[in-house]
C-alpha cells in the first residue's frame, strides 16, 4: 500500500516538474522572440475565414477605408468581388450612419461660429446634396465603368432624391444664418433641371448655384474647377466657413474653407 502511494506521489511530482519546465520554455522563448511576431495581439483572420475560407467583405471593407482616406486614388471602377459588399453597404445602415456623423460634426462645428452677412458654406451636389443611388443600384454599384450617355439620362429626369443626413444639415445652416452655396461638377446645360431637382428634394433656397462652364474648364480638373470657383466667391467676398463633399476633389485645392467634412462615397472618384 504503502508502495502504491509513494508511485502516485512521484506521478504528481513529474507532472509538475513538467508543467514548470513547459511554462519555464514558454517565457523563455517570448523572450526569444520578442522582437518577431510571437504576440497576436489582435488574432484576426484577415483573408481567411472559419477554416481557412476566403471572405470577399474583409478586403472589400480595407478598400472601401483606403478608398475614403484617399489612399486608393484614380481608381475606374469598384472592384467586381465588392459589388455585393458596395451594394449592401450603400442600401443598408452603415451608410446612413456613416452620413450621419459626419454631418452632425459639421453642424456642432457651425454652431459655434459667429456668422456674419457673407457667411458661406459650401456644397456638393452629387452624393452629397442629392444622392444618385437609385442609378447606381442599377448599373453595379460602381462595377460598372461611367456611362456619360446613361448617367446624364438620368440627372436629366430630375428625380434624385436628397441624402437625408445632409438635408438636415442644409436646413440647420440656413437657420443659423449660413449662405449655401452649391458648387457642382454638373455641366451649365442641366442647371435648370438641377434647381428644380434640389427644390423638389427639399433645398428650396440657396446663394448660388455654381455648375461647371465646360468650355472653360474643359480638361481641368475638378480640384481646379471648384478651387477657382471658391476663391471668386471669396473675391466677392464671402467667407467660406465651412465646405462638405463626397469626394476628395470637392475638399482640396485652394480657398476650401475654414473646414472640409468628407462624405462617403464607395462608388466612384473623381480627381
Ligand atoms: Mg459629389
């Protein structure tokens, strides 16, 4: 009997004699390897799913946040494996969401601000006033390459409904006293059925409406058309406190304002 406890005690002494030499190995190969990659701080599969699987929407988010932090520049089209990933994205919350606090962060800024008779803020039109969604959920969500004939079709109807989040903000400027001017990538042909367009949206008055005069800028680039645009309304001397757009070209260039606030926009880019 006597015997028989003797084993069992050597058994637990082994077994902690090997535990204590396991966890002795183990701090010392952190140690070993402190400067390699021996920490996964943050063990996320980044290509690879539950068992190894590819996930399209993992890379489609790491593009869609390189796409708005203006890392991914000059890009034609959206990538074909992110159409589903654009599409549920743009139809869903997130965009929504995403409007939204960049709008609301716009409006705290206004707030605070002492507004004077030559106050202006400056709008987009595309995707930023007006969104242009029901067009692109029919061509791809930005999978497909820019139809000119097909896009202008469609501005012409006059239908684009108004991105909620940005009407909000439209309507708190007016009445904190704010000028809105819009400075829009649209041709001087469709003017008129832009006004009517942001009037049938819900932006019944504005300072100005600024649409491109494409004989003058024609090859110009769209930071060029809206920066000279800018600085004759500063000329005239307004102050642009304040500039929101869904593109990187509606915020650089010169005169941008006090403060630019990017919308976002997954499906096309505009240099
Ligand atoms: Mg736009």
């Amino acid at each position: 009997m006597q015997k028989l406890v003797v084993v069992k005690k050597m058994k637990v002494l082994v077994f902690f004699v090997a535990i204590v030499l396991a966890a002795w190995h183990c701090h010392g190969s952190d140690h070993d390897h402190d400067h390699g990659h021996t920490y996964q701080i943050f063990p996320l599969r980044m290509k690879t799913g539950h068992g190894g699987h590819y996930i399209p929407e993992v890379s489609c988010q790491s593009w869609r946040l390189g796409v708005e932090a203006h890392n991914v520049i000059d890009w034609k089209t959206v990538p074909q494996d992110c159409e589903g990933y654009i599409g549920n994205y743009m139809l869903g919350e997130q965009y929504r969401s995403d409007s939204k606090i960049v709008n609301q962060q716009a409006y705290f800024y206004a707030k605070t601000l002492n507004i004077t008779a030559k106050t202006a803020w400056v709008f987009d039109i595309d995707e930023t006033t007006l969104s242009n969604l029901p067009y692109y959920a029919d061509h791809g969500f930005g999978v497909e390459l820019y139809n000119e004939t097909s896009f202008n079709k469609w501005v012409d109807l006059g239908e684009a409904p108004a991105l909620p989040e940005s009407l909000k903000l439209y309507k708190k400027l007016l009445s904190l006293g704010i000028k809105i001017v819009f400075i829009t990538g649209r041709p001087l042909d469709q003017k008129a059925v832009t006004a009517t367009n942001l009037k049938l949206a819900g932006y019944h008055t504005w300072e100005k409406l600024i649409t491109k005069n494409t004989s003058e800028y024609h090859g110009k680039t769209a930071v060029t058309y809206k920066s000279t645009e800018r600085k004759k309304l500063e000329e005239k001397g307004y102050k642009i406190i304040g500039n929101i757009g869904d593109q990187w070209s509606d915020l650089l260039g010169t005169n941008t304002g006090d403060r630019t606030f990017k919308l976002p926009d997954p499906m096309y880019y505009i240099s």
